[in-house]
C-alpha cells in the first residue's frame, strides 16, 4: 500500500497578528496546501479570534485556499460574507447549526466546499444523512476555543469510524483533524484515514516553521 501524503493546513491562529503579512508569505513559501483559519464568536467557543476583515486581510496575500472554520453560533448570517472573502471551504458546526442540511445548501449555492465540524463528544452517526452533502468532515481532537492544547487519543478510532462510514455510501468526504497535532500523531492519524491536519501552534512555535510543515508533508 502506497503511504498517503497529508494535506497540510497550518492554522494563522497561531501566527503572530501583528506581521500577518509575512506570516501568509512564509506559508505561501512553504509546502502547506491550505491555510486554515480559525474564526471564533466568544459565544459558541469561550474565546474570541478575528472575523471577516482578517479574512480579507489575509486573503490579499495568500496563494494558498483558505480553509474556513467557523466556530460561531448561527453561522449562515455571515457564509456569504467569508465566501467573498476568499474562503474556498468552510466548515461549520454540527452543534451551531440546528439546520446543517439547509446551511450546506447554502454554502454549496455560494460555491464554496462545504465542511462540518465535530465537537470531541459528538458521535459521527450524526452526519449520516448528510454526508453525501459533505466535502470534508473536521474532527475536532481537542475542544474548539483554544491553540495549543493536548491532542485526544480517543479521535484515532472515530477517525477509523469515519472513515469506514463514508467508505461504505461511496462519499468523496474528506477527513481533516484538528487540534494538537505533530509529528508524532500525523503518520497514525493518516494511516487511520484522515486526509488532512490542522496544525498551529506545532508550526509556528518551531524554530523554523518552513521547515516544520516539510516534516509534517513527509511523515
Ligand atoms: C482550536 C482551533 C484549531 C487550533 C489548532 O479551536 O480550531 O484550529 O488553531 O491549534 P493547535 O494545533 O495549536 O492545537
Ligand atoms: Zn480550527
């Protein structure tokens, strides 16, 4: 069997604010496929991150997709406003959205990937009737709200489930996990059929961030 390259998608969460310019030109520069982009409401999540004009900012720079994770409360008043501002998927919350199948029509009527995120306590058989609808499923390996926390082991064997889940109807469902993730839990994450990784602070509280997400591509 032929070892599956991840697709890597370094979170700017974790980038310094302040010089967001060369932070987007160093991943623009590096192996990273997307640029993942992590917005926060203080409402749905205990934090607040940046909203659509970062999202614009950091789109005048970018080379790379931008992958939008909403973590926001009723995130449909806001999906047209991030698609304009260059997000090529965008994730939204199962737990925000008591309506997700209508929520992904409209991010599909707006032709963007649709994604789905799932909490760490939320079971995957909650988006059995929509996978079909679905580009990528996020699994969250840590609680949404915060960089830098401790990766849960428990995502190895949802991430099989998953995966067996959208074997079985045939789906074209990419797996992305999120949260905690380096070098040692990459390789065991792909293997178990993820097809991408999240990465924040592993990236760029390294020395050489470049460098990192060549590690990361090739573990
Ligand atoms: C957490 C965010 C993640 C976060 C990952 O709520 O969704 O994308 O930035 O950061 P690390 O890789 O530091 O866990
Ligand atoms: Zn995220």
């Amino acid at each position: 069997m032929s070892r599956k390259t991840p697709i890597i998608s370094p979170s700017i969460l974790a980038a310094d604010f302040a010089n967001i310019q060369s932070e987007v030109e160093l991943l623009n520069r590096s192996e990273a496929d997307w640029i993942h982009i992590d917005v926060m409401d203080g409402e749905f999540v205990p934090n607040i991150s940046f909203g659509i004009p970062v999202c614009q900012a950091i789109q005048k720079h970018a080379t790379k997709p931008l992958d939008v994770h909403l973590m926001i409360v009723k995130p449909e008043r806001y999906v047209e406003d991030f698609a304009k501002a260059g997000a090529e998927i965008i994730t939204i919350h199962y737990e925000a959205c008591p309506h997700l199948h209508r929520n992904l029509q409209q991010i599909k009527a707006l032709g963007c990937k649709t994604g789905v995120s799932l909490n760490p306590h939320t079971n995957i058989e909650v988006l059995a009737d929509t996978i079909m609808d679905i580009d990528l499923v996020l699994l969250m390996s840590v609680n949404p709200g915060f960089g830098g926390q401790k990766f849960i082991e428990q995502t190895y064997a949802k991430t099989t489930r998953l995966r067996a889940m959208i074997d079985k109807v045939g789906a074209t469902t990419m797996i992305e996990i999120d949260g905690g993730v380096n070098a040692d839990n990459a390789r065991p994450l792909i293997d178990a059929g993820a097809d991408a990784l999240v990465a924040g602070s592993f990236v760029f509280s390294s020395d050489d961030p470049v460098k990192t997400i060549a590690q990361l591509k090739s573990v």
